[in-house]
C-alpha cells in the first residue's frame, strides 16, 4: 500500500529563496522556530527572515466560530 505524502514542485529560477521541508517543519517555522533542523535552502535567507519579521503572533483568544 502506497500513499502520496507530499508533492515537490519544481522552483522559479527567478525566486530570490526556495525551501525544501515539511508540513509539520513549515507549522513550526511560521510559529517562529528558526533553528531547528529540517529545511533544505537555495538563495538568500534573508529573504525568510523579511517573511517572518512582517507576520504577526497569533491571538489565542481569536473565536474563529462563533455561534
């Protein structure tokens, strides 16, 4: 039994970043999580670093449904 995990595109030459990781890396990087290991990069990381700067917390307390 196969299962598709995960689907790799190929990047823009013209994109100034490109990563490779996954979803579980990509939820821990956009909480914050810079160090840890588990993103393969191609470019200038300050690019990453500008993305992240813009993003702002999350509010706990936000109710998403409401009744």
């Amino acid at each position: 039994m196969s299962a598709l995990l995960g689907a790799q595109r190929p990047g823009d030459p013209e994109a100034p970043l490109s990563l490779a990781l996954t979803k579980a890396r990509l939820i821990s990087l956009l909480g914050g999580d810079v160090e840890s290991d588990g993103i393969v990069s191609a470019g200038d990381e300050s690019v990453l670093h500008s993305l992240l700067g813009v993003m702002g917390t999350g509010d706990p307390s936000f109710a998403i449904v409401t009744p």
